[in-house]
C-alpha cells in the first residue's frame, strides 16, 4: 500500500470530523447565523496537524470549505472559509509544534502557558479577520458591525481550541494501563456531579431561578480532576461544562442569558476562558510539583549515604521528637565527650550564638517551608573552653512514605580558621575593590609573563569584550595596527628601565569592530630587585567627545553650505524670473504654427526644472517659501497617496497604518508633501526588485513632556552602511550613479523638517530595510484644510499707477514689461530711494511692487516709509527668501501681499490684479504660498490602498 493510500482514509477521517463538528458548531450560532460560540473544528483542525503533521493539512481545507459550503454561502465566501480556517490551524502548528513536541501533555506550565497565549490567544487571528471581512464584502453584515463580527468569531474559535484541543492531545498519551475500579468509581463520581450541577445550573425549568455564581461552583470539581486526574481528567470535565453552559446560554437558560445579548457573549467566553485556564494550569503544576518530590526522595537518600560515610561532624534531626543524634566528632568539635552532649535539639540551642540563634533557626525554618532550596547556613557555638567556634552547616530533608517533612539530617564543619583568615582578606579586597570597579576609568592590572591579571567592568564596556573574551586577547590585538609602534616603544622604555610610567593617546579596535580613541596611562610596578612585577593600565575613552567635536564640525559645515545654497538659490531665481518671463511673452507673440514654439516650450521646461532645483535648495538652506498652517498629518498623507502611488512601481507594495489619534501639527502641508514624495523615491530606489514601503503616523509622550506628533517612512530596501547614514543629509551626496540623483533629496528633507521644527532620524543595516523617523510637535488646536483659489483670467486691466522697485535691471525690466501689456503705468525704480523720489513726484500711486531684499533700503523699510504718506497704498512684496531679517512675522491681509520668485507673467499680472480689486484676500497674504501644486482628496482607507492585485490582507471564514 503507499503512502497515499494509507494517508488517504486519515485526511478523509479528520476531514469528516471537521465536518460534523462543524455542523454541531453552527447549532450554537449566536451572530449574523454564522459566527458561533464555541467553534469546535478550531480545536480538532490543531490538534489534527500538532498529532499528525502537515500532511493533515488538506483535510483541514477540504472540511473547512466543504462545512461552510453546506449553509448554502456564497462559494467565494466558502473558499475564503477554507483558507482563514487553515491558515488558523498552520499557525498553530508552527507556533506550538517547538513547545509541545512529540508527546503534547500539556504536563508542565510552561507548556500551558504558551498554549494559551499562542494556540488560544494568537491562532484565531488570521481566520477571524478573514471571516468578518468576508462576512462583510458578501453583505452578510452592515459595517457598523465589522469589529463585533471579528471579536465573537475570535472568541469561539478561541474557546474551540481552549476546550476541544486539550481533550484530544492528551487523552492519546494518557497512561493506558487498566485502572482500578476504585478509580474508575472516583472519575464516574467527577462526571456524575458535573452532570449534576450543569443540569441544575443550566437546566430549562430549573436554572431560571438560579443565581450567577451557582456557575462556578464547577471550579472545586476542576479542582478534583486536575489533582487526581491530570490534564486528561481536566479536559473531559471542561468538555462536558461548556457543553451544558453553550447550550443553556444557547436556549435562553442559566446565569448568562438574563442580559443582553452581547453580555451575554462576553460573560459565557469569559466563564469559559477563566474555567479552562485554571484547569490545564493547576494540572500542570499537580504534575511538576509531583515530579520534583520524587526528584528529592532520589537526592535525600544518595545524601544520606554519603553523610555516612564522611569524617565530619554529623546530625540527624528528628522533626516529630525534637531529639537529635549527634557523631562523637560533632561532639568533639565542642570539646566534649560523647556522654557529655545528650542527643536532643535544646543541646544545639543552648550551645549556639546568641546573635546566630533566630537567624539561623530562620534559614532552618525558610528551608523546610521550600522557601530557599538548600539548607547552607554559618553560625557560631560554644566550645567548651568558652571560646567561640564557627561552624558551617549543611542539612538534607528526609520526607516520609506520605511525603511528608520528618528528618533533616546533616553535617558541621569547623571553620574557625578560614573565618579569620577570610575576614582580613576581604577588608584588605573591598577597599581595593571599592576603587577598582568605581566605574569612572577603565583599570586593568597585567603582568609581562601572566598577562591580564585583573581588570573592571568599565574596561570590558570600553574595549566592548565580555571578560573570558577579554582575557585572551593581549594589548597587541587590541591596539590599532597603526598605533602599535608606538605603544610598543613607549613599553620598551619601561622595561629598560629608562622611564617608569608613560601616557599617550592611541586608537582601540572594540569587539564590535569599532575603532575607538582613548587616553591610556600605564606605571610600572616593580620588585625589590627592579625587576618589573606587574602594570597598571587607566585607559579613558574618547569616543563621546570626538563625537561631539565631530558632531560640532558637521554642524558647522551644514550651516555654511546652507548659507552658500541659500544665496545662490536667491540670486539664481533672479536669472530665472528673466529667462522664463521673456519665453512666455516671446511666446505670446508667436503663431500656433511656429515652429520656434516648441523650442521655447523646451526652455520653459528647463527654467521650471531649475526653478525646482533652487527651491531644493532654499528649503535645504531654510529658506524655502513657508505656509505653516494648523494640520494633520494624515490628512496630508491621504492626499499625497495619489502621487505617492504613481511614484513607486507596480512590484512595490506602499502600505499606510496611521493612528485616528494622531496628534495636529503646525507645518507647511505642500513642504510635507514634499518630504513624503522624496522619502517615498528614496525607498523606491533601495528596492530595484520589490518590496515595502510603510508609511505611519503614531503619538508619542516618551521624549518630554510635550506630545509629539511621530511620521515613520520604512522600507525592505538594501539598506545602508554606518559610513553611508553619516553622509545621507549632505548635500550633493549620493550613492546613485551619475544622472540618477542630484543629491539633494535627503538634504531637502533634512532642511524642511528642521524648517518646520522637527527633528529626523534613520536607522538602517545593510540588507534589512531602512526607518526614517520625523517628529513633530504636537498641538491642540484645529487643523485647517486650504485650497488655493482659481486664477483669474488673464485680460486687459484697467489703467492703474503702479510704482515698481526692483534693483535687478533684467527682473525690473521684464516686470515692467508684463505690468504695461496689461494696461497699467509702470513707474520703475532701481532702489529704495530712488522710489522715493518718484512717489514724491507722483500723487496717484495705487500699488507698490517691491523686492524684498536690496542695499541701504530694503522692501520692507521702503514699504513702511511710504505707507507712513499714503496710507491707502497696497504693497506687494517679491522676494526669493520665506522671510526676510527686517520683516514682520505676519503681513497686514488688508493691505499687503507676496509674490515669490521665480514667477510667470501671467502669475504676476494676477497678483497685481488681486491686489488692486480686493487687497490681499488669499492665503498668500499672509503667509509666501506653498511651491508643491494642490492633490485632490482621494478614498482612502486605514489599511493603506495598494494597486496591486490581491495585495489586500483580510481575515477569514463565517459561520
């Protein structure tokens, strides 16, 4: 016969088993006519795979599929049944199969417990997600019911495995030899009383007047069984009391039906989980606590032996009498004769220590209370020449036919000599050891011929070596290959004597592969005859500080690359302001069908690419244009998911786990955006096969006092070296080779976030994915949702005096260009006196177009001088910076607004316009506009979109 067909009537049996205990199962529905209280295929399906393997593992599909499918459901619905309910039993085969092992008693706690929280608490998971998602794609339940759904199906499987799976894994291994009939009566007797009181509990006519703890009065009967019975007897016992409990809560009888029907729920899988778990634990400790004290009886009895045949002091303690059989040498260690010392415990207590009497009479008590495990114990007695005589003592507990205590036999020795002797060495230790180990230095004492001879825990943290590790390297290994010689010479001059101590700083390698920088001070420590005896070695690590400096210089090299970006970025915006403006109106001018148009199209592109570039650049540098607003970042994150999907390939799976809870922030929405979108490539690109991206938000109190709000970016990428994570914030560093990366994406993030008072941080290892962390600090008010308004169309303006400062000759020129086509009179200036002597000589001045940043009068003085005169006068500030040294944290929205370089025509003509019809009505006003273009809201939902078929991971079966 082969395999398959011997496999072949097991899979149909446990199949078949499944499959009617399902139908039983679907009796006790108690939600949507499918989801149970107990559910006990669940605990077949376990114990199927734990008792025959992973060759079960089609007979658990076969009845889960083929159970679900005879309630008439869906077949989409039944196979989804099958996989949730396979998957169940899979995990716990993998994650019991280890603790359990071939003979799955259940016999020890340990095994219990890890029962209970992986096979009762962690294996339903899968097949209750998947059922309660399934009930709801099928329409079987509203979604206002999907998480109450979950949780009554996770606890009927629950209590299928706590109630089903214990009966048959232990029963198969329990001792089959034939009882006796006296214990035969004694477990018909159990069986009997839990008939008894689950039809007097749950009984229809009988149980209505029954009060709730009438239901655990089972628990001394669990009690019973798990003492005289074990885990087989404590199995079948709470088999047969859930029955009558599901079934009498089923039919409206006993303590847990006078509620509602979700109450009722809880309260009969509480009384289950509570009933069940008590059984198997007390069984399991009935069981250890018997195999311990057959364990000591072994030890007891090959003590006894070897006292008895040992040349020491020995005593037999009779518990029951009190008398005391003493050697003639325990005697003789007093001093007396055999006939001097009666055998009984009061010659002991009279001869003792008053100092050493309760405490030792405690160690004795503690030990035959199991208190301590062994009965060690010094004290003090009387010789008979008055002095006093230190004796250890062991002793041995000897327990009678019924277990119990009734001797303590044992030995004394005398060791009044190694007590004197102990004592001076350990004054003379512990005031060497108090300086050793203070654990400010590291200190190591070694001898030229032993090597180490000592050294303390701080040297073992510096070095990064365990102690027995430590002790088989020599200075030489742990001394830089480039510092070697040095060292080396400066101990040569030692040994000859020509110095006696030397200091030098000089480079460790640790444990961990790390080199380290340390201060080390060696003194040579000689004999009489100048001979060197051994060395003590204070070695101080410099690690922290050189961190520190470097840190420092780091700091120092951002801020001025920072400066440099940030300028240029400025300046550079003033060429592209130009090139773009004059394209577009050059543009404007030329015929569809010219063919010069498409080359003008292609630089319109590049100066939007370069115009990108700089904005990079100044939020790099802090400088970028802000629009701070009271957000959440969820909500920034669910409309960034369109763009974020588009980034990423189709083998890349983008997942989003964000908190409802998340904390509001205060941040530029389009700056974040922008962090997400270059998080996101970065991620991208660490994975050219596939993977994850996870994106997710959470609160966190653990850094101060002040919540944070907390956006976590990872992926499963090839990660990143510790020299790499050194470097990834600088600019114009990459790893990508030429053309794949400008370097600064990291940079830019590094900069918005700082920019927005943030902080980020990145933890990675090379081939296990990288996390970066940005945190935010929380705040309590509203967030805001802004969306820009619809440009206005771009037409002839009315005739209006516009005074134009702009000390940029090309700039000044194309604006006014651009103001005088749209119908307005342009009064150009080059400086912020020059203007003013303009607006001296004009009276109709209805707006001020300036730049913000200029020599001797900037815009913001020139604006203030002038609104001094007029006080009708609207400003519109131009500038390339977020905000300027000399500006004002907020702009008056009546009056003033902002335009930020590099701008379009038509760009300019609208701003111009908005502020001579309306003032300064949008959100620009106040605060520069955000670079980053508007995202629609999509759907979204909580376990994150994913386009990739299938990538959707839901729960299991309905019943």
């Amino acid at each position: 016969m082969s395999f398959q067909d011997r496999n072949l009537p097991v899979v149909a049996g446990v199949a078949t088993a499944y499959v009617l205990s399902a139908q039983l199962g679907l009796q006790l529905a108690a939600y949507s006519n499918n989801v149970t209280l107990i559910w006990p295929p669940s605990g077949i399906a376990l114990a199927a795979l734990l008792l025959g393997g992973l060759r079960l593992v089609p007979a658990i599909a076969i009845g889960a599929f083929t159970a679900t499918a005879l309630t008439g459901a869906p077949i989409l619905f039944a196979i989804s049944t099958g996989i949730g309910n396979t998957l169940e039993a899979c995990l716990g085969y993998f994650l019991l199969r280890n603790i359990i092992g071939d003979s799955p008693r259940l016999s020890s706690l340990k095994q219990v417990l890890h029962f209970a929280v992986r096979g009762v608490l962690c294996c339903p998971i899968p097949s209750c997600l998947l059922g309660a998602s399934s009930l709801l794609m099928n329409s079987m339940i509203p979604g206002s019911e999907f998480v109450r759904a979950m949780f009554v199906w996770w606890f009927g499987d629950a209590m299928g495995i706590l109630i089903i799976a214990p009966l048959l894994l232990t029963i198969p291994y329990n001792n089959l030899r034939r009882p006796s009939p006296e214990r035969m009566l004694e477990f018909s007797g159990l069986l009997a009383s839990v008939v008894f009181l689950g039809i007097l509990t749950y009984g229809k006519g009988v149980s209505e007047n029954v009060e709730g703890p009438l239901s655990y009065a089972v628990f001394p009967l669990i009690a019973w069984a798990a003492l005289r019975f074990g885990q087989p007897g404590v199995a079948t016992v709470l088999f047969f009391a859930a029955i009558f409990a599901a079934l009498g809560t089923h039919f409206g009888h006993g303590p847990f039906s006078n509620v509602s029907q979700q109450s009722s729920l809880a309260n009969l899988h509480f009384y289950l989980a509570v009933l069940g778990m008590t059984g198997l634990i007390l069984a399991a400790i009935f069981s250890e606590l018997k195999g311990t004290q057959a364990e000591l009886t072994v030890i007891a009895n090959r003590l006894q032996l070897a006292v008895r045949s040992a040349n020491i002091g020995l005593w037999d303690w009779d518990l029951y009498t009190n008398a005391v059989t003493y050697s003639a040498e325990w005697k003789a260690q007093l001093g007396h004769e055999p006939n001097e010392i009666k055998d009984h415990f009061e010659e002991w207590r009279s001869r003792c220590h008053p100092d050493d009497l309760q405490p030792t009479l405690r160690v004795v008590e503690d030990y035959l209370n199991k208190r301590i495990p062994a009965y060690r114990v010094e004290f003090r007695m009387r010789h008979k020449d008055g002095s006093w005589k230190w004796i250890l003592a062991y002793g041995q507990l000897v327990t009678d036919a019924s277990n119990k205590p009734c001797r303590l036999i044992g030995c004394h020795l005398d060791v009044t000599d190694q007590k004197s002797n102990e004592q001076s060495m350990r004054q003379s230790e512990a005031r060497f050891r108090g300086y050793f180990e203070l654990g400010l230095i590291g200190m190591a004492i070694t001898s030229p011929r032993k090597g180490w001879i000592e050294f303390n825990d701080k040297l073992c943290q510096i070095l990064g070596y365990p102690r027995e590790k430590l002790r088989s390297l020599t200075w030489a290994e742990l001394t830089h290959p480039d510092d070697l010689y040095a060292d080396v010479a400066q101990f040569d001059r030692v040994v000859r004597g020509e110095i006696e101590s030397y200091s030098m700083e000089k480079r460790f390698i640790r444990g961990d592969g790390e080199v380290i920088h340390a201060d080390i001070a060696a003194h040579a420590v000689r004999r009489p005859d100048g001979s060197i005896d051994h060395f003590v070695a204070l070695i101080h690590d410099l690690s922290e500080r050189r961190r520190l400096e470097e840190q420092l210089r780091q700091s120092q090299k951002m801020e001025a690359i920072g400066q440099l970006a940030g300028g240029a970025a400025h300046d550079f915006n003033n060429y592209l302001t130009v090139i773009s403006g004059y394209c577009e109106l050059l543009r404007l001018t030329m015929p569809e069908n010219d063919p010069s148009r498409a080359t003008l199209d292609t630089m319109l592109t590049a100066s939007e690419r370069a115009a990108e570039l700089t904005r990079q650049l100044l939020a790099f540098s802090r400088q970028s244009v802000l629009k701070p607003v009271v957000l959440n970042l969820n909500s920034v994150i669910q409309k960034s998911e369109p763009l974020l999907q588009g980034l990423v390939r189709e083998n890349i799976q983008l997942v989003f786990m964000l908190s409802p809870d998340v904390g509001n922030v205060v941040a530029d929405p389009g700056q974040l955006t922008q962090v997400l979108v270059n998080l996101a490539t970065n991620a991208r690109d660490a994975m050219p096969e596939g993977g994850l991206i996870v994106i997710q938000t959470s609160n966190d109190h653990s850094q101060d006092a002040q919540r944070q709000a907390v956006l976590r970016v990872s992926d499963t990428g090839h990660g990143m070296s510790d020299e790499t994570m050194s470097r990834i914030f600088e600019p114009f560093y990459t790893t990508k080779v030429i053309g794949k990366g400008t370097g600064l994406g990291l940079a830019v993030v590094y900069g918005i976030i700082t920019q927005n008072h943030g902080t980020i941080s990145v933890q990675s290892q090379q081939n296990q994915g990288t996390t970066f962390e940005i945190r935010f600090p929380a705040v309590a008010a509203v967030a805001v949702e802004n969306s820009p308004g619809p440009l206005v169309p771009l037409v002839k303006r009315e005739a209006a005096t516009i005074l134009l400062v702009e000390d940029e000759p090309a700039v000044r020129e194309l604006s006014k260009q651009i103001l005088e086509r749209h119908g307005y009179h342009v009064l150009s200036a080059d400086s912020g006196h020059a203007a003013l002597a303009l607006a001296e000589q004009t009276t109709d001045i209805s707006l001020l177009v300036t730049d913000m940043m200029m020599p001797e009068m900037n815009g913001w003085q020139l604006a203030q001088t002038l609104l001094e005169q007029r006080k009708e006068l609207k400003v519109l500030f131009v500038s390339g910076y977020s905000r300027d040294t000399s500006m004002p944290n907020r702009l008056d929205p009546r009056r003033m607004g902002w335009l930020q370089k590099p701008f379009s025509p038509a760009r300019l003509a609208d701003r111009v316009h908005s502020m001579l019809t309306s003032g300064s009505n949008d959100a620009a006003a106040d605060n520069p506009p955000s670079s980053s273009p508007p995202i629609p809201t999509p759907h979204f939902s909580a376990i994150g979109q994913n386009r990739t078929p299938g990538a959707y991971r839901v729960g299991n079966t309905t019943r």
